[in-house]
C-alpha cells in the first residue's frame, strides 16, 4: 500500500456518508468493518442516483429517454472505469475495496446532482 494514495483518498472517503448515518460505521476499528462500511455508503449512494435517473426519465419525451439511457450507460462504464484506475495501486491490498467504494460513491453523488439539476 502506498501511503500518499491512501492520504489522498481518505477525505473522498470522508465525505462519502454523512455523520450519525452509518451507524457503527463512524468508529469502525478493523478494515473489514471499514470495507463494509464503504460498501454499504456506495449503496446508498446508489439506490439515490437510480431514483434520480428515473425522475429524469420521467420528465423526458422518448428521443430524450433514448438519449439520457446511452448516457447513462455510458458514464457507469467510465465510473467503474475511473474508479479502477485511481484504485490500481492498491489491488490485491485489504484496502482496495474501502477506496474503490469510495470513489463509486463520491462520483455517483456526482451523478445524482448533475441528473437532479437537469430536472430544474
């Protein structure tokens, strides 16, 4: 494990779920429970971005849907992407799991704002 990556990546992880709603997550003491906890923020994260996208779905004529779908499609592949790429330093190490989380959930956050504006 390289120590400049994991600096670097512990205030994405940081603001990946907010206080008091991770219940035993905030004082995790042992990496499992700590990739547990990524984990469970990434779902979170992600249950949020599809109702998002099917509010925006919603609003949208059928040319539109088409094109948000490929979008869509389209940045999942360059997230899971990215994520992999900022995180190949640390494959095969007990951390991996807690920063590439960390990156699903930061850009999928990203996502559900970028969808929720689009609706304004």
């Amino acid at each position: 494990m390289k120590r400049p990556v994991l600096i670097a990546a512990l205030p994405l992880l940081l603001a990946a779920a907010p206080a008091g709603a991770r219940g035993g997550c905030d004082d995790a003491q042992d990496q499992n429970t700590m990739n547990q906890c990524a984990a469970a923020d990434y779902a979170r994260a992600d249950a949020e971005l599809n109702r998002a996208y099917k509010q925006a779905m919603a609003g949208l004529d059928e040319h539109s849907q088409l094109l948000l779908k490929n979008a869509q499609r389209d940045w999942i592949k360059f997230r899971d992407d990215e994520c992999l790429y900022q995180n190949v330093q640390n494959e095969g190490g007990s951390i991996y799991p807690l920063v590439y989380n960390g990156c699903l959930t930061a850009l999928t956050k990203d996502r559900t704002k970028q969808l929720q504006q689009g609706q304004n």
